[in-house]
C-alpha cells in the first residue's frame, strides 16, 4: 500500500508522561529545514508547499486508516511530495529502517535494546526519535450470529486464545453475559501470522492481566499453535467475518460490524473507545533511561481505575535525528509536524477512530522532531 504526505506535529502523549510516536531524521542546518522545525508553529514548509520529493516509509498495518488521512492532508498543502508507506507490519518496518531502506517506520511496540542500537548505528550514531504518534484500541472481535458484545474479563480472553475454552457457551463465558443465547459452537482463534506490534501489545495485556491462564511471555509473534493464522490487520479482519465462531484481536479502527469484548476493569466492563482509550495513556509513565528523543511509555495494563480500555496498542514513528540529505530531512520534519499537529490529529480520529493526542504530548514530540538535522 503507498500513502502519500504528511506534515506537522501533535505529540500523543495524552498524558504529561506520553510523547508521540513520531520519527523523524535531521534538517536544521539549511533555511529549508530552519523552515521545516518552524512549520508547527507557523505553518511553515507544510503550509507553504516547500516539502517535495518522495519520502517512503514502512512498518505497521494498524496506521493505514490513519496514514491514509495524513498523505491527504499533507498532500494537500505540498503537491510536490509523495509520502509512500508500506503497511509491511511492525516487525519489518523497524527492520527497513535499521537497514536503511525507508526514512521512517511505523511500529506498535517500541524499540527493544538491540534494535535501539542499531538504530542509532543506522542514523550515523547521532541518535534517533521514537514517538508515540497514534493511540488506538485493540478490540475483541468476533463472528457470532445475533450477538453484538459480549462480556469478557481478562482469564476468559486468555482461556479462549490460549484453547483452554473451545465452545461459546463455555460456562467462563456464560455466567459473565446471563442474558446472552450462546450456541454449542466451536471458538475459532484467529491470530495474526506475522510478527506484529498488536500482537505483541495483546499478549502483553493477557501476561499483565491472567499469567496464571496465559503462561507465555509478550512476544509479537503469537506464541500459540493452532487457531488459524492470517496476515496483517485486514487479513485477521477478514478471517473472522468468514468464519460464524471466529474470534481474533485487531486495531479497532477496521473491525467494522463485527461483534466486540466489553473487558472487565475493576467492577465494571467497558467497551472500547478512543476516550476510552487514551485514558490509560495519560495513566501511564514513560520508559526510563532512554535516549532523549525517545519517548516510550510503559503501559499501565492492569489497572483498575474506572472507564480505563487496557488492551491498546500505541504506535510510534520512527525516524533519524540526523539525514545526510537535507529535503529528507525536511520532509521527515514536516510529516512529523502534521501527523502530531492538531489537524493531522482530527484526521486521524476521523478516518481510523484514533485517539488524539494531548497538548502536552504535542509539545514533548515536537521538542523530538525539532533534533532533526542535516550531517
């Protein structure tokens, strides 16, 4: 998939502790990119048509509502610039942009050690920004003729796709939805095939949540045999509205009429929304001890506060603090500053059901894309 342009900044962090997702590599050493870290404020090279060129990135298939919205917005004020973006998943747009392949990557989990090392390798040793741009919900789909939700808490998610419950009218699932007609019928898990950053952000909720029922460590390659195994966000989608019985995880954004899990949270269950949430996005506090520029958070899955939605993914752009080609770097810039801006933000909401940063997230990821420079 290619989508096109993107500019301008609005950080994720909801919260004074998140910090967008966004990436972004150098460009303050000519008057394009002095132009380009201005655009936030004054509307800048997005504002006056100075982005051009192609810029291409890659990485999670869980922006691609939202990265649709942003190429048209941002190619609406610079028709001179194509934004391309490979929905290739987490996984691999972290390893084209390690590789050097794409100047920026998508990804719903952030960094580990080693890949934080090889990115700072990969941008000449200058550093990277890792910024929590897009903050959505996972939801728990599933293809039950005549239910549209049900009640789940977080054993009976773990049990079903762990296969420990394999019928719907399991009495786990039962006594939690009393006034549901539940069949006789075989549960059909289906999980993502590839390594994915909703993966690994859906297992990390189920080990916080129900390690005595889930055993396995967070992984973005589900750890489970058996089920049945689909490729990318629309693939999952796919297979359980094919399938009467299936249940699988997606970003909530592309579950359309599908049914969906109302999670338990301390004594109530709540149902996904981007209110929803994002207010365990501003409950959660940054990673400690990382670089500046990089602004990862740390979750608070297993909390109990009331109309908190704990299974969500926050999804990063990745980027260089530093580009040896300085329109590079104001594009990178420039895409960065729309995609957190206050607009890009709307867009996004609009198109894939996102939740929109805070103020205060914006200005800790424009303070990130502002390290973007030219070597």
């Amino acid at each position: 998939m290619t989508i096109s342009t993107i500019r301008r900044a609005t950080p994720l962090v909801g919260l004074a502790s998140l910090a967008l997702v966004l990436a972004a590599c150098g460009g303050d050493d000519t008057d394009t990119d002095a132009e380009a870290t201005t655009g936030a404020e004054e509307g800048g090279a997005a504002a006056g048509g100075d982005l051009s060129g192609q810029l291409s990135g890659a990485g999670a298939s869980s922006q691609a509502a939202a990265m649709q919205a942003w190429q048209a917005g941002i190619q609406e004020l610079n028709p001179d610039l194509t934004v391309n973006y490979d929905p290739v998943g987490s996984g691999g747009g972290r390893e084209q942009f390690i590789a050097g392949g794409v100047a920026f990557a998508g990804s719903d989990s952030a960094l580990d050690e080693e890949e934080r090392a090889g990115a700072t390798e990969r941008c000449g040793g200058t550093g990277y920004i890792q910024l929590p741009n897009y903050v959505s919900p996972i939801a728990v789909a599933f293809n039950l003729e005549g239910i549209e939700t049900l009640n789940m808490d977080s054993a009976t998610i773990a049990g079903v796709f762990s296969g420990q419950i394999t019928k719907w009218n399991d009495p786990a699932i039962a006594d939690l939805n009393p006034d549901a007609t539940l069949p006789d019928l075989a549960i059909t898990p289906v999980n993502r095939s590839d390594e994915s950053g909703t993966t690994e952000n859906f297992t990390e909720y189920l080990a916080a949540t129900a390690p005595e029922v889930w055993t396995y460590e967070p992984d973005g390659v589900w750890p489970v045999s058996g089920g049945e195994a689909a490729q990318g966000t629309s693939g999952v989608v796919a297979a359980i509205s094919a399938g009467n019985g299936a249940i699988g995880y997606a970003d909530a954004s592309q579950v359309g009429s599908l049914g969906t899990v109302a999670v338990q949270v301390g004594e109530e269950f709540v149902a996904f929304s981007p209110e929803a949430a994002a207010a365990i996005v501003d409950a959660s506090p940054t990673v400690e001890g990382l670089p500046e520029g990089d602004l990862a958070i740390e979750l608070a899955r297993d909390t109990t506060e009331s109309g908190v939605y704990p299974i969500v993914l926050v999804s990063y752009h990745i980027a260089c603090q530093t580009y040896d080609d300085a329109q590079t770097a104001a594009n990178v810039k420039g895409f960065l500053e729309y995609v957190i801006s206050p607009e890009g933000q709307d867009a996004a909401a609009s198109a894939a059901g996102s939740a929109p940063i805070s103020d205060a997230s914006r200005e800790a990821a424009q303070a990130a894309i502002d390290l973007i420079q030219t070597s």
